[in-house]
C-alpha cells in the first residue's frame, strides 16, 4: 500500500460519465490523491459538476485542464474514441495519465501514447481492474503455484443482458468506428486478463457478429444502423500451444454471467460470478486436483478489500489508482500500464482483422 504520509496529487477528472460513478468516488477514498479539477465540454455543467462533488476548478477544455498547475494527474474516461486525442495533450503536457479502457482505437494510437509518456516522463496507467480483485488476484497465485499442472484448456465465458434490450437509444457504443461494441467493453479486458494469467497469445481466430442491427435515436426515434458486435466468439493459441476459447457477449437475456475455467494435468480451477448488475461483485473460487469433486477456495484475508463500496468497480478501482500513484512516486509505471493496454489493443486490432479474413492471424 502506498504511504499516506507522502505529497498529495492532484487529480483532474475528465469524463463524467463513468468518471463519476467510480472515478471519482475512487480518488476520494485514496489518502494521496484530491481531485482540483473537472472537465465538461459544457462549462455550465463542468461547473455544476465542480459545485457537487466541491471540486476547485471547471474547465471546457483539456488544455485548460492540463494549463492547471494544480494537476498533476489527469483521469480519462471519455468513449473511446476521444482518448486518442485527449491524452496525446495530456502526454504532451507531461502530466500523469490513468485512462480507462479499451486504450485507444488502433494498436498504432495505444503506440503513439506510450511513447508520448516515456518521453515527456509521465506514467501512465490502464484501469484493468480485474487484477485487483480479490478472488482474481487468488487464481492468479494458484495457477503459479502449479494447481492444475500443465494447462490443457482455458474457457471464458461473459455473457451479460447491458445491450440485449433492443429499445436501448442508438449511441457511440452502436458504432464500431467510435469504439463501441462489446469486443472494445469486455474483449479489452478478456485479452488483459488472458496475457496476465496465461502468458502471450501465439494465434487467434476471432467472429465478431451483430446479433441487434438496429437501434432507436434518441432524438429523432428512427432506427438507425447498428455495425459495432454485441457478440464475440474468439480462438486462442497460446505461446505454449495452449487452447482458449471466449465467448463474449453483451446481448444474452439471463446470460450466465463471467466464469474463467482452467483445466489442467494435475487440477481445475473454476473463477465465476452470475452477478448481472456488477461486473465486479460476487465472484467465486472453486478448485478440484486429481478427479475429486469441486470445492470452493477460501480468499485469504489479506487478498481482500481494505473498504468496500455498494459499487463493487470501486474498490478496484482505488487499487489501481494505488499502482498509479507508487508509479508516480518511482517514475515507473507499474502494470497495468500502457504497456499492457497497448498489448490488449493489438489483440483486438488483430481480432477485427481475423473477423474481416475468416483466417487465423498470428500475433507478432
């Protein structure tokens, strides 16, 4: 844990929506950081926004944002298609950058990005936050310590109802050239996860498909096109010839939820959660070695959660704002970093690419 002790930072908040149901709670309960500035394209609702939460300073734009010698952090949880050009001027004005996922549009943008941070001397940070959890954090020290042996399978299934509802308004997520579609919401962190528990993808072979071609605009009530993927069903090679299969999907009616399987030589282990309202509450453990029935694993204490919050993001959240910060204070980053991000994004450049092919591409 970071020290309390040390420099406060601080943090400018860019991105109100997410940014203020887990961004900004989150930097509230960390003891190093206080938010002195929040963005709006609006002033009037930067300021209203500012007023609630007693936030310094407004601003209408990132470069008055970044022009703040307040800041000395910028949170970015913008759609994604403006995080390309948003954190280039953060970059740019060498402030520290904690970006919500997925990176950027393209493998070339997440690149451009870290390289913008290691030459202007900022850390930059992925909010991954499935390397935070509890139960996550546990299957990743089990699969180290050789629970299943030599892995032989590795099953993802996400299925989730947030796109199922055909009614919901036609927005940014509908369009794949924005960033939408559930491959950029959930495949973005699968890949993260996969890379961090399993090591490097070798090959994959992806289908990306639209299973809700038209949605409702908002203003106008007509149907428009729908072209971002609602479902993704992806191969995988590992680098150690390991199989793994992902079934994602934003728009399963009473999906099962988010279950990771891993079979091994030696054991199986079982991470789940059917929690349809909170991507990070209720995930489970379970594990069985040599044929014995499965039996759920008890989460050691000192895996767990400090502090709570009824938003289970939150707390995950304010742990890798904690990696953030101790990057800042070594001038480091520490995973997940752009790193990562970039390496995720490739993934999904690379699934895009197999879905336009039909073909298995490597990756390189």
């Amino acid at each position: 844990m970071v020290s309390s002790t040390q420099s406060t930072i601080g943090i400018a908040i860019v991105g109100t929506g997410f940014g203020q149901k887990v961004h900004i709670p989150g930097f509230q309960a960390h003891p190093r950081t206080q938010i002195v500035a929040v963005y709006h394209r609006d002033q009037a609702k930067a300021e209203a926004i500012a007023q609630q939460y007693q936030i310094p300073s407004a601003c209408e734009t990132i470069e008055a944002i970044v022009a703040l010698p307040s800041v000395q952090g910028v949170s970015l949880s913008t759609p994604p298609f403006l995080h390309y050009e948003q954190a280039k001027i953060v970059l740019k004005a060498g402030k520290h950058l904690l970006l919500e996922k997925p990176t950027t549009l393209s493998a070339r943008e997440a690149l451009e990005l870290q390289q913008l941070a290691a030459a202007n001397g900022a850390v930059a940070n992925l909010n991954f936050e499935f390397r935070c959890i509890p139960t996550w954090l546990r299957l990743a020290e089990l699969l180290a310590e050789g629970y299943v042996g030599k892995p032989r399978l590795i099953k993802v299934d996400w299925l989730v109802s947030s796109r199922a509802d055909a009614s919901r308004p036609w927005n940014w997520y509908a369009q794949k050239d924005q960033g939408g579609g559930a491959l950029g919401a959930i495949g973005s962190h699968a890949f993260d996860y996969i890379a961090w528990l399993f090591g490097d993808v070798k090959q994959l072979c992806a289908r990306l498909s639209v299973s809700v071609p038209e949605r409702p605009d908002p203003e106008s009530g007509q149907l428009k096109p729908v072209d971002a993927d609602d479902v993704c069903t992806i191969l995988l090679e590992l680098a150690d010839s390991t199989p793994c299969q992902l079934c994602l999907s934003a728009a399963t009616y009473q999906g099962r939820g988010h279950w990771v399987e891993v079979y091994g030589d030696r054991g199986t282990l079982v991470l789940g959660s059917s929690n349809q309202k909170d991507y990070v509450h209720g995930f489970k453990l379970w594990g069985s070695q040599q044929g014995e029935p499965l039996q759920e694993l008890e989460i050691p204490k000192r895996l767990e959660f400090p502090e709570t919050f009824q938003d289970g993001r939150i707390a995950p959240f304010v742990r890798i704002i904690d990696r953030w910060v101790q990057g800042i204070d070594e001038g480091r980053a520490i995973a997940p970093s752009l790193q990562e991000g970039l390496y995720s994004q490739r993934l999904m450049d690379l699934a895009h690419e197999s879905n336009q092919s039909g073909r298995w591409v490597t990756v390189k």
